[in-house]
C-alpha cells in the first residue's frame, strides 16, 4: 500500500500551486511506518513576501465583496469539503497517524461546519445604530483587519486552518496561512477547495515551513494580525514579535485541564467523559481534561470501570476502520511523552495500566504508546503540572468541593474544565468557579461551531468559533453624525 500524497508543489499562492526548490526541503512522515508521505519546501523569504503581497492585493476587493456573497462562496467551500471528506481523512491519518475512525467523521466535518457557519454569518452581519439625541446620533461599522497571518498546530490540521479561515475571510480579510510543518497537506486541499468554490485569487494563500516561517510571518510590515494555534512558548514567542508592529493577535495555546467526577455523577457517562477527555486522537488534543479529580465515595467503582473499558482500547493500523487509537505524531513526541511515563513511576504515580511502547507487527517503525492512567497522582508531581500531549490520564483524589476547586485552579493554564454531577446546581456552581475558557457539565471536549473556545490564562488570548470570534477578526469604526447646529466655544 502507497502511503504517497505529494501535492503539486509546496505552496498555494495567488489561486495557484507555487514552489520556490531553493527553500529547506522536508518530509511529512506517516507516524505508522515512517514511510515518507511528501517532501516539501519550506517558503523562502521570497515566497513568504509574494503570498503576503498577494493576500494584501486580493483583500481590498474582497473586502468590498457584498456580505452575502462572500457568504455564499463559504457555504460552497463546506459542500466542496464534505464532498471530499474521504480523500481529507485519509490525508489527516497519514500526516497525523489518528484513526480513521476519528479522521472521517471530525476533521473535515468541523472545517465544513466551521466555513458554513461563517458563511451564514456574513450574510447576516448587522451594524448598531446609537441614538443620541433628537439632532445627532452614531452608528458603526466592522470593518476587516487586512491581512491574517495563521500558523497552525499539528493535531487538527485542516480544522485549524478552517478555524481561522472561516471567520476571516467571512469579514472581509485575507488570510497566508501557514500549516506546522509536521502536518502540510490539508490545507492545500481547503485551498483548492475555497478556489472551487469561487474565492477570488489571492484571499486564501499556503505557504509551508518551519519556526522562522511563522517568525517572518510575524513581524512582516503588512501583515496586521497573527492568529496561532500552538505550544505556549511559541504563543510568547509570536506576541512578543507581533508587538512590535502592535498587530492584533489572537493565540489558541496548551491546556492542563481538570475533569471533576463528583459521587453522584453517573457512572457510565463519567468514564466515558474520561476516556473521550484523554485519549481522543491519542491524547493529543489541547483542551484535554488529563487531570483527573474523583471523589471518594466514587473512587472504586469509578476506577475500576475506566481501567477496564482504557484496556479495551484498540491500538493498531490507523488506516483500519476498527482501529481506535493510533501513533504518536512523531519520534519527538513519542520520547516526550514516554519521558512523562517515566517521571510518573519516578514520582510515586502508581500505574494502573498501560505505560508501555507496543511493536506492532507491520508498524514496527510506528510511534505507539499504550493508554496510560496513574492513579494516586499529588498536585505537585510534574504528571500532574506539565502538558503532556499524550494518552496519559492522572487520577486525584478529593472529598470536598471547596478544595477540589482550588486545587483545580491551581495551574497556569485554563483552556478548558469539567463536571461530571446529576446535581445541577451543584454542576453550575462549580463551573461557575473554574479558570477556564472552555468548559462542560456533564460531558467533555465537544466543540460544536456555534459555542466559542479558547482559553483564559496562559491558555490563550481571543475565541474561535461563534459569534464572538468576529471581534477578534475585525475593527469597529464608530461613526457620529450631526444633523444640527455645530456648537463651538471659541
Ligand atoms: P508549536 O508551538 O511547536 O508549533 C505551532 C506552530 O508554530 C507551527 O506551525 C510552528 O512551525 C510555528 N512556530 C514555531 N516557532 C515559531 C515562531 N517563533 N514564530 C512563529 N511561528 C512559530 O506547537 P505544536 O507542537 O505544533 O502543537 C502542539 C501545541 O499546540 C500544544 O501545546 C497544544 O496544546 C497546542 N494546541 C492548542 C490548541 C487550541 O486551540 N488551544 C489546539 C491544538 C493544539
């Protein structure tokens, strides 16, 4: 079987494929095997200067694009997606190694939900009207930023491109777009995609690379926002440079998020939030909720269950349809998670089951770790403070509400939270207390289009998804109108 899907060229600029071969060549690595999936190019400066150029050209007109059909061309993007779900899953499981299970029925699906939700809200977008008095009043208008620099992360690929498309281009923007370098295909699919649909040239560019990629994207004279999906050092890194031109900057980072099962919760739906909250694409998923918190009256029975349904997990080809679980993205984050593992038993965790690193017959070069969960996890162990980005689930112990919110709070990161209770005052009151952006009662890590994520503290700066993501890809003009007399003292 060919795990071969080299696009054309590297890069998508001006409604074309481009390249530019003197730019440092690497490869995308199908995390299974290890065999090479495409060999890229990063962007030269030149490229970089050429797609931004572009995006600034092709934003102006765009931007005078009546609402509604910039809106339409955003719908059809999302029919054209879901039309080719199937060729984008199969893209997202040789760059990534997640099952294909997960790949074709999330990731293209959230880009399409993301692109027509965006699509309706332009053609639906409304300005306020501020009365004043009888001889003035005021009204404003949104109005686009320019030109959006994206950098994305490597776990939702294609998702994360939409993320910051959708609502971009939806208010008039334009965006260079600029995948991780572990994960380049995807979003040269969403860019022939947007083209099909009828985007103008240039609105929607790719170009590939690694960290000085984005760092030039960053600091670029004519790029007036930076939106970044990534770790948290690279957030400072990207805000500090953008500062310097004081470019808008909206940044979706890690997470070390708590999950609260308190005794009254149902049994099955708990450790079903627990699975779906660690293990998902591998665990490695920003807002996972890897900090475990059960309460005592609970504990056993709570314990006992998740262990038994973890082991049941199926490891194996992630190209298989019953394949639930598949590889690490890379060696890199293979070593870092095992790494953790090793802290874990280091610690005094005790592990109740997985840890291990499987060779698995045919994928003997692929990055597996089993899923892990350690239990009697203390607040200061480095399990239980750092991001993982793995399938490694920390469970903690609690009796008493006040405290268990504390110790939840006790983090510099807030992406995200959750509570498990059939109590629903006691489920409001709770999360009514956590730090955090994005948070559930009674379920974990759903995020449909309409409701907005991203995280407090070092989580992030900024939301996607929903009506409040305009504000963050637009400015407000306010305009004062006088219809009477000028009044002037002098
Ligand atoms: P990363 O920070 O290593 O890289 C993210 C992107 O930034 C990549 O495209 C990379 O090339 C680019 N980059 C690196 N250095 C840069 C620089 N100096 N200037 C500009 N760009 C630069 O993150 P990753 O390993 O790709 O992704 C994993 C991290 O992303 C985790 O911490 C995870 O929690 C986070 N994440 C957050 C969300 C969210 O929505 N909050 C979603 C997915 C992942």
């Amino acid at each position: 079987m060919t795990v071969s899907a080299q696009p054309k060229t590297s890069h998508y600029i001006n409604g074309q494929y481009v390249d530019d071969t003197s730019g440092e060549e690497f490869k995308t690595l199908y995390p299974a095997t290890s065999e090479t999936v495409a060999t890229i190019h990063a962007a030269t400066p030149a490229i970089v200067d050429q797609a931004i150029a572009s995006a600034k050209v092709a934003q102006k007109a765009w931007a005078a694009t009546p609402n509604v059909e910039r809106g339409r061309i955003l719908i059809k993007a999302a029919e054209i997606v879901r039309r080719r779900n199937d060729e984008i899953a199969r893209i997202e499981t040789l760059d990534t190694g997640k099952a294909i299970q997960e790949t074709l029925v999330v990731d293209a699906n959230s880009a399409a939900d993301n692109l027509e939700y965006f699509g309706q809200v332009a053609a639906t977008l409304i300005n306020e009207q501020i009365p004043i008095d009888g001889n003035c009043f005021a009204y404003t208008l949104r109005e686009p930023l320019g030109v959006v620099a994206g950098i994305g992360a490597w776990n939702y690929p294609i998702q994360v491109a939409s993320w910051k498309a959708a609502p971009s281009l939806a208010l008039g923007n334009a965006l260079v777009f600029k995948p991780s370098e572990m994960t380049p295909l995807s979003a040269l699919i969403l860019a022939e995609c947007l083209t099909e649909a009828g985007l103008p040239d240039g609105v929607f560019n790719v170009i590939q690379g690694m960290g000085p990629v984005g760092a030039q994207m960053t600091t670029h004279k004519d790029v007036d926002k930076v939106t970044l999906t990534g770790s948290i050092p690279t957030g400072a890194k990207v805000m500090a440079s953008a500062a310097e031109s004081l470019k808008h900057v909206t940044l979706e980072l890690g997470g070390k998020s708590p999950l609260i099962i308190f005794d009254d919760a149902d049994l099955d739906n708990a450790v079903s939030g627990a699975i779906l909250a660690n293990f998902y694409s591998t665990g490695q998923v920003c807002s996972n909720g890897t900090r475990v918190f059960v309460q005592n009256g609970i504990r056993e029975a709570f314990t006992s269950r998740l262990v038994e349904r973890t082991k049941a997990i199926k490891l194996g080809d992630p190209l298989a349809p019953d394949t639930q679980m598949g590889p690490m993205i890379s060696k890199r984050q293979f070593d870092i998670v095992n790494n953790y593992i090793d802290k874990g038993k280091e610690e005094g965790a005790t592990l109740l089951t997985g840890g291990g690193s499987p060779s698995l017959q045919g994928f003997e070069q692929g990055h597996y770790i089993e899923p892990t969960i350690f239990d009697n996890v203390t607040d200061d162990m480095t399990i239980a403070r750092e991001e993982i980005f793995g399938p490694v689930l920390s469970l903690f112990n609690f009796d008493n509400e006040a405290s268990v919110i504390e110790r939840a709070n006790d983090t510099e990161f807030g992406l995200a939270a959750g509570v498990f209770t059939k109590d629903i005052a006691k489920g409001h009151r709770v999360i009514a207390q956590l730090q955090a952006g994005t948070t559930w009662i009674n379920n974990f890590n759903l995020t449909p289009v309409g409701v907005p994520f991203g995280g407090f503290k070092m989580s992030g700066i900024g939301r996607e998804n929903s009506r409040h993501a305009l504000d963050y890809y637009s400015q407000v003009k306010s305009v004062y109108v006088e219809m009477g007399g000028v009044d002037a003292p002098y």
